[in-house]
C-alpha cells in the first residue's frame, strides 16, 4: 500500500481535531470521507478541500453507520483507514448523572467505535491492509472529577481498540489509540463554565484546575499535532506498532 491516495474515514471530521486529521490526509493526497451531524459542519470541510467527502452519519446509529460505509465504498472506493474520533462531554458527580446522558456519551464514543470498527474492517479484511485508529484522550488512563461517563468510555475505547488490532494482526491490519491531552477545541471551551460551577470557582480556576494543572508544558495541544501522529500511525513506516496508547499531552 502507497503511503497516499487511500481511502480514509473520519468520524466528527466536521470540526476540531477529526477536521485537522481529515485536512492532514487531504493535503497528502488520500481521499478523506468525514462523518458527521451537522450538515452545515460538513459543507464547510467538504469546500475547504477538493479530497474532503461529507457524509451525514450519527454514530450512534447502526443502521445509518451501514448505510454510510456502503455509501463511501460506493463513490470513493475500498475503506483503508478509519479514525474513530467523534466524541462529546457531559458534566455531572456520579449520583447527579442522569441516564440519558450517559447513554449519549458511552453510546457515541464507545458504541460509535465498536460500530464504525465492525462495519469498516471488512473492507481491510479484503485487502489484507488497513488501519484503524482511535481517538481515545488522557482520560483513558487518568480520570477526572464529574466526567465519569466519557472516562469509562475512553478506558473502553484503548481495551476495544487493543482487541481489535490482537485479532487482526495477521491481517496486515493494525490497530492504535491516540491519547491526546487538552487540545485547543470547542471541546474545553465548552466545559469550563460547568466545571466552574461544579467546583463553585471561576473559569480561569477550573482551566488551571482540571486542564493546564497537570500538564508539564502547560500548553494547551494543537489539532494538528493530534493529525501528524495520527498521518504517521497510517503509514507502511508504522507497520509494526499495532494495539498501542499513544499520549500527545504536553507531558503529564
Ligand atoms: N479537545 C480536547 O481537549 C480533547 C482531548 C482528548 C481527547 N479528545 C477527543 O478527541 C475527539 C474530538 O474532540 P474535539 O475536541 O475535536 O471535539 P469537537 O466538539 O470540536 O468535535 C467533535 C465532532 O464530533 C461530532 N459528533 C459528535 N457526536 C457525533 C455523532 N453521534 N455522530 C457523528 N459525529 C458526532 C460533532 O458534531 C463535532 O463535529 C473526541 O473523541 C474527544 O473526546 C479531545
């Protein structure tokens, strides 16, 4: 397999770090189909490349998931990478975390994989060659207060994946997880004001607290640095390293 011109699907690509990795593989000539569900999201991503394909998908939905594989297969070709990105948070303790946020938060990031993993590698089975690699984060070795729900699913998502590249090693198959700290997204933004809440403290402390606190560098990670990672593990160069946990987290 060339090192370009592959066919590479990505869920979330509509925005943050599954948008930097959809443009990473853009820019080196692969053929990037990103899920996602916001429609506006995608037309966006679709224009900024010629290589970038939008496809409306939730995740969460099987039936749509095959739909969408089918759909892919279809116009672009054989499936050859998959980055299992797509996530959201919920804040709450443990006994205030109503159920149906759970669900949304382990059914999308958990699920989503386990789903997106099942229908992709069939096409990777074929070929003898393919690459999945999931976007887990820090949080799927160290956990946090009030994120239960997307710790236990970022815990599962290094097991899930970890599976996955043990029964295909001898399908030229290979499977990893990116653990990436605190990245500039609307991701972090979006949780300050209710972790601030949850510790009855500003902003600024719940930034310190929960996000630059442990980091090294105290540097909050760029997307494109989650992409260059996530370039190279798809590569023939990374060939051998398969059910690996990567962290790209300015040190913790
Ligand atoms: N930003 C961080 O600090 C950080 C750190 C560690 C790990 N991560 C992980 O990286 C991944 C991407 O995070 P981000 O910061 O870019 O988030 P983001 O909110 O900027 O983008 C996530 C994208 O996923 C899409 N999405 C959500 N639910 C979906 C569903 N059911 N089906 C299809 N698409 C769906 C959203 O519409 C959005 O476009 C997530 O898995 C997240 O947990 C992020």
């Amino acid at each position: 397999m060339s090192n370009s011109n592959r066919v590479v699907v990505i869920t979330g690509g509509g925005a943050g770090i599954g948008l930097a990795i959809a443009q990473a593989f853009a820019e080196n000539d692969d053929q990037v189909a990103i899920l996602d569900l916001s429609q506006e999201k995608l037309d966006q991503a679709s224009e900024s490349h010629k290589n970038i394909h939008g496809f409306a998908c939730d995740i969460q939905n099987e039936t749509m998931i095959k739909e969408t594989i089918h759909a892919v297969h279809e116009q672009l070709g054989t499936i050859d990478v998959l980055i299992n990105n797509a996530g959201l948070q919920r804040i709450h303790t443990v006994e205030e975390f109503p159920l149906e946020d759970w669900n949304l938060v382990v059914g999308t990031i958990l699920t989503g994989t386990f789903l997106m993993t099942k229908y992709a590698l069939p096409d990777m089975q074929q070929s003898k060659w393919g690459r999945i690699i999931t976007i887990s984060s820090s949080h799927g070795r160290r956990p946090d207060m009030y994120k239960s729900a997307y710790i236990a699913a970022k815990y599962g998502q290094i097991g899930f994946t970890n599976t996955v590249a043990m029964e295909n090693a001898q399908n030229g198959i290979t499977a990893n997880s990116i653990l990436p700290g605190p990245t500039q997204t609307t991701l972090i933004q979006n949780q300050l004001s209710e972790l601030a809440e949850e510790d009855c403290t500003t902003e600024q402390e719940a930034l310190e607290t929960h996000i630059l606190g442990a980091q090294w560098m105290k540097e909050l990670v760029q997307p494109e640095e989650i992409a260059s990672l996530a370039l190279f593990l798809a590569s023939d160069g990374a060939a051998k390293i398969t059910g690996e946990a990567i962290g790209v987290t300015s040190g913790e």
